[in-house]
C-alpha cells in the first residue's frame, strides 16, 4: 500500500506544479491586461508653462478630452478666491465647458461668452449671466514652478476648492 500512496503524492505534487506554473503566466497576463494603456496614462496629465502665457489672453490646452482654459489676469481685472497666485501672477484655470449644457464658451475681451444659450463666466469662471448654475468647473492641477500639471491634486487646487465663489 505504501507503493500506491508514494505514487498518488508524486502524481499529485506533479500536477500542483504544473498548474502553479501554467497560473503564474495566466495572472501576469490578467494583470496587463486590466491596467490602463501607456497613451491612458499619459493623457491623464497635461502641462503648461506659465512663463508663456501673456495677461488678458487666454490659453486652451487639452486634458482629459476637455478643454481647459488658463487666463493670466491683468492688473485691471477684478481679484477672486478662485485665482491661483504664482509669485505676483494671478491665473485663473477652468474647466472650459459651460456648466448649463456643456458648449465651450468665447473668450470676447473681458469674459468668456456662451453662443448656445446667452451664458457668462467672468475672467474668474463666475457665472455672471445667463443660465449656468454654477462657476466654470475646476480641473484638477497642481505646481511645479510656474508649471501647471494637470491631473495631480496639489495644495493649490485644494486650496481653491474650499475658496468660496
């Protein structure tokens, strides 16, 4: 009996390792197939360079499939919670979709202006006029210098999400 016994553990042992090496492959498999693709990843953060924006002229960048606005005030243009400061810079950075039904707003000189519906952001994102519920929409962002990334939470974007509008 002892004969059968040692063959029934080989034979079993035998099998446990073939499976053990046939599952190794299969989970690592599994796994790059569930994580994101190297282009997701990479599209997940934008950078601007501050530096090279001009006051008064907006700059839209793509994140995320959305345009996102990022405005250097000028001196002239009134100071909100909302700006972001960088050294003795004042920005403001908004999602740029409206928030009533989600057009894209103009830039007209002083406010970005809404064709489909009549609404108004003010250089901040305030909703000023028209039917938007709510300001322009904060994209997610952080600094590196006067590097904007978009897609980190930096202390930043905190910050101007408990700011009151």
């Amino acid at each position: 009996m002892s004969n059968n016994t040692n063959r029934r553990s080989f034979i079993g042992f035998s099998f446990a390792a073939v499976a053990a090496a046939g599952a190794v492959p299969m989970l690592i498999g599994m796994k790059k197939a569930w994580d994101p693709l190297p282009s997701v990843l990479a599209g997940g953060f934008t950078e601007v360079d501050l530096t090279t924006l001009k006051p008064g002229n907006p700059a839209t960048v793509e994140w995320r499939g959305k345009p996102v606005f990022v405005l250097k005030k000028t001196a002239e243009m009134e100071s909100s919670d909302r700006d972001l400061i960088v050294g003795e810079d004042r920005f403001t950075v908004a999602i740029g979709l409206c928030t009533h039904l989600g057009c894209i707003p103009a830039w007209k000189k002083t406010a970005w202006k809404c064709a489909c519906h009549g609404g108004q952001f003010d250089a901040s994102g305030k909703q000023t006029f028209g039917p938007p519920p709510r300001p322009l929409d904060l994209p997610e962002f952080g600094l590196k210098g006067n590097i904007l990334v978009l897609g980190e939470t930096g202390p930043e974007y905190k910050k101007l999400m408990t700011a009151k509008v």
